[in-house]
C-alpha cells in the first residue's frame, strides 16, 4: 500500500467522522432559539472597534451610492442534513459588516445565495450559476455533504473559491481551496489530546453509535489518536438513540475509566446522560458539542448534561467566558434576533467576515490565484478560532486544504454556567497515513 493510498483511506475515514451529529439536526431543531446566558452582551461599539481594527476597514457605514462587491454563498438547507443559520448568520454579518465595517474599501457587501437541498445535480446548478454571473469574483461555500467536487471542478480557473469547514475527503484534497475550520480532522484527535494531556486520564472508555458511519469512523479515528499517544481504552458500539447505554458504558469500563468517551449523533445525547446518572460514573464525559443543542437541553429536565463538549469555535453558547464569544453574539442579536447562534451559524458568521478582511486588502475583485496566494499566507487570527492558523501544512497527509487542526473543549458546570474553553491543537494526531 502507497503513503498515497494510506493518506486518502484516512481522509476518508476522518472526514465521514465529520457529519456525526450533522445528520442528526432536524428541521426543528435548526430554528431553535438562541440558549439563554445571563451575561450583559457588550455594546455593538465593542464589537464594531475589535471587528474594523481586525477586518482593516473603517468603522462606519458603507457608502450606499458605490457598487456593491457581490459574493456567492452556497448552502444546503430544506433537507436532511439541513443548515439554514448558516445563510441567516452569513446575512448578519453583511449587514453588520455594511453598517459597522464599512463594508469592502466602503462599497457595500451583498450576498448572492445559491442554496443545495439534496443533489449533487444541485450543487453543480449553484457553480455554473456562481460561474456565469460577472459580477461575482469570490464564491463563499457553507459546508456541503453533497456535490463539492462539482463546484469546484466548475469553479476552477474562473471563480475563487472559498471553503468554511469540511464535510468530506474532497474538501480537504482540493487544490487552491482552503479550509480554515477543522472539522472532524481536528476534533477526535483534540479529544484525544485533551484527555491524555489535560485530564491525564491513564484509562479511557469510549462509547459511539455503530449503526452510524460517521459515529464508527469517529471512534476509528480517536482510537488511532489515543494509540499514538499511549492511552488504554477499551471501546463498545451500541445503537443510535438506544435506550440500553447503560450497558455498553459497563462494557467500556466507565465506572472505573479515568474518562469516558461518548461518540454518537444529537438522538443518543439524552440517553447517555440518563444512563450516566443511573450508573453513577464518576469520570467526567466528553461528548461532541451538538450535545449542546436545545433538543438535548429541553429533555434533560431544562439543563445540559454536566459534560465537556467539543467544537470547532470557541464557545459562542459562553460569552461571559469568552470576549470573541461575546462580540459574536452581539452582532448576532443585533442583526439576526432569535436565529440559531450554534450549528454552523459561527462559521458562516465568521467566514463573511474573513471574506471582508481578504477583500479589504486584496481588492473587490481578485483573481483566483490572489485569492489563493492570500489564504496561503494567512497566519491568524482566527475570530473565534485559534490565534495561528497554517493553511496547507498537513499537504503531505493528503490533506492540501486545511489550515488547522485546533479545537475547544468547554467544561459545562450547569444552571448555564461554563468554565473557559481549552484550546487543543491536534496536529496530526489520529490522522491515518
């Protein structure tokens, strides 16, 4: 077997761990209310001096007599998977950026969405659209589980494309498309991380869905990344939104585990805190952070389970805990009140506002190859990400397009209360060769 071929049965892998727990939202739940936090949000002051000083733009208003710079946005919702705060929280940041930002070099912003239900046949009718419309330079992809590999075959050469987070292999393989968020290439490795590294956990059980792709290539992954890191675990499968977890968790060691492990989709969240508390495990749980989702909250008696969740961003359901945290949620109150603040909504948020920080120094209307050679010396920040970001430093994995592997993990203590994040870079840990 070639490195070649091991890089890519490991992208496969990691990136199928990625929609663990995507395919678990329902419509409902995409338009569930913001959770509720008793922290005083700062004033939109705040965040439009930390945003322009970020995005190098001037603060105020776009000139709404200039042309506006026009970007695509492609995103899928009305099916299932389904995303719709992604296109709401890209909407929200326009018009913040408009009225705050000054927009891009003071024209103003305007989004042009294509939206993907189901198809591929879709996606690919979103890319020649994108592609024949002139007024379009940059095109801002959401996350897609179908149809990539059309955008970007149609795109390449004419349109610069821009990835958010990956949601499969061809994400991450593409070529002159970067990803600044990690997805599951940064998450099974951070939990494993965080628990050897942080928790110093000698003995590890770890619980995951196994009639779930995405669930079972996720313990695949975490299971790699704790060998690497010499940390026994034991693991046992058992069914999505099963009411027997108290069983698998007895198999898996949890009453005696340092640490327990649950990989699973947002249906097997409330099972596992009931059998959590019924066994009386001890270890603290770490679970995906759609655990977090207000479904979850509503069926646990009013309250999340006590557990430390995993995400992407930093943690938008704590701003009290965290300043970038609680600009985002400013804006978002201010321009998108009552919409979803989790999911995907932080980073189709914040890739609005990286697209203003690139366009402000590049220009309205940029080449691909600018666009490219931008994201390739693109260090950081990452608003509501990481501080240092490498886009391309894990090309001879076979992972050309991603720019981090960095993830946060936030202790949840209850009655809405949070402990500040923990910032966890994976590297290359659990990534398969």
């Amino acid at each position: 077997m070639t490195d070649r071929t091991r890089a890519r049965r490991g992208a496969v892998a990691l990136g199928a761990g990625l929609l663990l727990g995507l395919t678990g939202c329902s419509a409902q739940e995409a338009v569930q209310k913001p959770v509720p936090s008793t922290a005083k949000l700062p004033g939109l002051d705040v965040a439009q001096r930390t945003l322009s000083d970020y995005v190098g733009g001037t603060p105020g208003a776009a000139d709404k007599a200039k042309p506006p710079v026009y970007i695509g946005f492609v995103t899928q919702q009305g099916g299932i998977p389904s995303f719709p705060e992604a296109q709401a929280a890209a909407q929200a940041a326009v018009a913040f950026a408009n009225d705050k930002l000054g927009g891009v070099q003071g024209r103003p912003l305007e989004l042009v969405p294509c939206v993907v239900v189901s198809a591929q046949e879709e996606a690919l009718n979103c890319a020649q659209r994108m592609a024949g419309d002139e007024r379009i330079n940059v095109v801002q992809l959401s996350l897609l589980t179908v149809g990539t590999a059309s955008v970007y075959e149609t795109l390449a050469g004419r349109k610069a494309v821009v990835g958010q987070t990956p949601a499969s292999p061809t994400d991450v393989a593409a070529r002159d498309v970067y990803q600044p968020w990690p997805g599951s290439y940064g998450i099974q490795g951070g939990i494993a991380k965080y628990v050897a590294e942080v928790l110093k956990a000698k003995n590890v059980a770890v619980v995951y869905d196994g009639d779930d792709p995405g669930s079972a290539f996720g313990a695949k992954s975490v299971a790699a990344a704790f060998g690497q890191l010499g940390v026994t675990f034991k693991q046992v499968a058992t069914q999505t939104g099963s009411a027997d977890v108290a069983s698998a968790l007895v198999s898996a060691g949890a009453l005696t585990a340092d640490a327990v492990v649950r990989i699973s989709n947002t249906p097997s969240c409330v099972p596992t805190a009931r059998a959590v508390q019924q066994l009386g495990v001890k270890a603290p749980v770490i679970a995906l952070d759609f655990c977090t989702d207000d479904s979850v909250r509503q069926a646990n008696g009013g309250d999340l389970p006590k557990w430390t969740y995993v995400g992407q961003s930093r943690n938008v359901l704590s701003p009290e805990t965290d300043e970038q945290a609680a600009i985002y949620r400013s804006a978002m109150e201010a321009y998108a009140p009552g919409a979803k603040v989790g999911g995907l909504a932080p980073y189709a948020w914040d890739s609005i506002i990286l697209d203003v920080k690139m366009l402000n120094q590049l220009g309205a209307t940029p080449t691909p190859e600018q666009v490219s050679g931008w994201w390739k010396g693109f260090g950081g920040p990452l608003f509501l990400g990481p501080e240092k970001v490498g886009c391309g430093f894990l090309a001879d994995k076979g992972l050309p397009s991603l720019c981090s592997t960095t993830v946060f993990l936030s202790p949840y203590l209850g009655d809405g209360k949070w402990e500040r994040s923990v910032e966890v870079n994976a590297e290359s840990i659990g990534l398969a060769r």
